[in-house]
C-alpha cells in the first residue's frame, strides 16, 4: 500500500493535539483541508482513525496501533529527502539532567569538535526524554537507564561521575575533610524533585541509611545552594567536578568509601541510522578516554 506522507503528517499532528483545529493551525492549512487529508488516508487504510463525537476528538483502537509506525514513516521520509538532497541539519540532543551532567559533557564534546552540529532541548525526566525520542522530536538524549527502557530505545554508558556532599557551614559534618555516605545518616536528603522520580538519590538513601528526606521544586541552581544553607540538618549531591553558585555558607564535601557514581548514559531510537549518531558518539567517546569518564573500581565506588 502507497501511503501518502501529507496524510500521515496530517494524521500524526491530529493525534498529538487530539483537536483538528490545532493541528492544522501547526500545518498552515484550513481545517477543513486537513480533515479532507485524514478522510483520505482512512479511506485508504480501510478503518477510522478518529472519534469525533461530542467530548471531542479521541484516536481509535486502529489509530492508536498507527501512530508510532506513523512517526517512523515520517522519519523515513525526511532521511530518504536529506540523503538525496543533501541538506544537513543539527543533531537534536536533550540535556536534561537534575545533576548538570549533560550539558557540561556536551560543552566539553563540542569545544574539541567544531564540526558537531547541535539543537539542544531540556525535558523535565528520562520518561519526557524518551517519549520526545520516540515520536522523533528528538535524536538523541542523556539519562541515567535503570529498568524499564522502551523496546524501542538503545542506550550506551559515556560517563561516570563522582558525587560529592553539599551541605551549610552550619552542618555538623562542615568542617569534615571527606565523608563516608553512611556519616550522613542522620541528615536530611533534599532533593530538587519528588524522591520517588529521582531514582539514583532514593536508591543513596536506602543503601546508606537516610530516613530523613525533604523534597522542592527544581528552580535552579541557586535556589537549590539556597535551600540546603537555609537549614543546617539538610544536604544534597552534586557533581564532583562542577562548580556550586557563590553563595555564602555552602559546602562541598568528597564522598569517600564508596565514593558513588551517577551514571549517564546516551539514548536514541533503535532503528536510527548511523551517519547521524556517530560523530557525536565518537566524540564523546573519545572526550570520556581523555577526561577518565568510565574509570570503575567496585572497591572503591558505589554504582547502583
């Protein structure tokens, strides 16, 4: 079966706004046009895409089964035009990342390798980013993989970053010159987020003890520096390697004995080809080997 890729995108962009008006709005055409489009590829594929009934617009039991395989005919079709064409076009990547990571691994990738051409976004979670690279908003992303990952995802490990303690002055470990994690016991964990979204902070607190947790909205670095000052039983961490704001009374603190890891991972679609993703991966490989990224010893580290 020909399909017509005008329809699909018409289809793809009803689905996600789940209302005709919108999507066509997105398409710079009338709405009327663009329910002409999505009648037709019905018409073509023999069954209703859509409900429109008076609570709205609601996909079908075949229209969900033909959005994802939509999506990806889409893509297709922009990689087979680009191939004849020639057109390049910056590698979409989302740096999201409640410990900074990604955009100072990429800022690092990018200052050796001017060729690297890049579109940053920032999702709110790992699922955000998933979903983003799964309906091909984006072509790559950062996160730290634990179970579940998509089927339809892949993933490859590029960093492994130290964590230290931040905490007040007024703390009673301040003037400690390392710390064990099991010393902060009796703290408070705070954590720019629910504790149950950010796994790597809840699976510390377990591991080591923690009971006490307190949680925020994630505002930013400052007021993150800002929280943890505000109350002397309070402490968070942060990467090893990265600068706090200069904010008066905060402390970083090195974990030692295991010292914890966060590891972060890139991710991207199964089925992408390869031409897009390599030079990246390429580079931040060889960024990783340059800066000792992956360095892992089970005696000494915490990897959860």
């Amino acid at each position: 079966m020909d399909l017509d890729l005008a329809q699909v995108r018409a289809f793809v962009l009803a689905a996600e706004e789940l209302h005709f008006g919108r999507a066509a709005e997105r398409l710079s055409i009338s709405q009327q046009a663009l329910s002409k489009r999505i009648a037709a590829l019905e018409t073509r594929l023999g069954a209703r895409l859509f409900d429109r009934g008076g609570q709205g617009v609601r996909l079908t039991g075949p229209g969900g089964r033909f959005l994802d395989p939509a999506r990806r005919a889409l893509a297709a079709g922009e990689l087979a035009a680009a191939a004849v064409t020639e057109v390049r076009r910056p590698l979409r990547v989302d740096v999201w990342g409640h410990l900074y990571a990604p955009m100072r691994t990429l800022a690092q990738v990018a200052a050796r390798d001017e060729r690297l051409e890049l579109e940053l976004g920032h999702g709110r979670d790992l699922p955000s980013v998933s979903a983003a690279l799964l309906h091909h908003e984006i072509d790559a992303g950062f996160g730290r993989v634990h179970p579940p990952l998509d089927d339809g995802l892949t993933h490859r490990l590029v960093r492994l970053e130290p964590v230290d303690a931040v905490v007040s002055a007024g703390h009673p470990l301040a003037a400690e010159p390392y710390l064990r994690p099991d010393q902060l016991r009796g703290s408070v964990l705070w954590t720019p987020g629910p504790l149950d979204r950010l796994d790597f902070l809840r699976r510390f607190a377990d591991r080591f003890g923690v009971a006490g947790h307190a949680g925020g909205p994630n505002l930013g670095l400052d007021h993150f520096a800002a929280r943890i000052v505000a109350d002397p039983t309070f402490f968070s961490l942060f990467p090893a390697d990265s600068a706090l704001p200069e904010i008066p009374g905060i402390r970083s603190i090195p974990l030692l004995e295991p010292t914890p890891l966060y590891a972060w991972s890139l991710l991207w679609r199964r089925e992408e080809t390869g031409h897009l993703l390599d030079p990246l991966l390429a580079a931040v490989v060889e960024e990783g080997r340059r800066n000792r990224w992956m360095e892992y010893d089970p005696r000494r580290d915490w990897l959860p």
